[in-house]
C-alpha cells in the first residue's frame, strides 16, 4: 500500500468513528408565509429556497401557510426570508430547532 493509500485510508476509518452530529448538525427552520393562495404560489416558494446555497430541504405548505427548510445549524435565517421576499411574499421566521433525524 502506498503512502497515500495509508493515509486515505486511516483518514476514512477516523471519520467512521464520529458521531452522526460531529459530521455537520442541521436545523429544521419553520417560516410563516403571507399571501400565497395557489399551488404556483408554493411552487415559487419552494423553488427560490432550494436555490439557496446549502439548504438540505425545503417543504412549503398552502393550507398551513408555512415553509419548514432544513439548513445546517447556525444558518443566516435572513438568508431564508430575503429569497421569500424575492418571490413576492412576506415571511416570518415561527421556529428553529434542530433536525429530526430522517
């Protein structure tokens, strides 16, 4: 084995050993949205925050009126609402708290 082999492969068994939240912890953000009253409305919603850089997942409801986006931990939240507000609606952070693990 070369070198680099050995250290690829001491590097891969350490990273094996950490914990799941050591890799990058994420939260779960939930956002009140104003104004959407259509499918299209979700649609815009949902497409201009997956857009955004690092936003693992992004669910957007007409009949709560609300977007939960699953970020990792410390995320610029007004990164969130400004990407809202671009497609035309009001939003307004209701929670955040860590991800359920899936």
């Amino acid at each position: 084995m070369n070198r680099l082999q050995r250290i690829l492969s001491s590097l891969a068994l350490a990273l094996c050993g950490l914990p799941g939240a050591a890799w990058s912890a994420e939260q779960s953000v939930t956002i009140h949205i104003e104004g959407m009253t259509c499918s299209l409305c979700v649609t815009a919603v949902n497409k201009a925050l997956r857009a955004l850089p690092d936003v693992r997942k992004a669910k957007t409801s007409l009949s709560r009126r609300e977007a939960v986006v699953v970020v990792p931990e410390g995320y610029a939240t007004a990164a969130l609402l400004a990407a809202i507000e671009d497609t035309g609606y009001k939003g307004e952070i209701r929670a955040v708290a860590p991800a359920e693990a899936q």
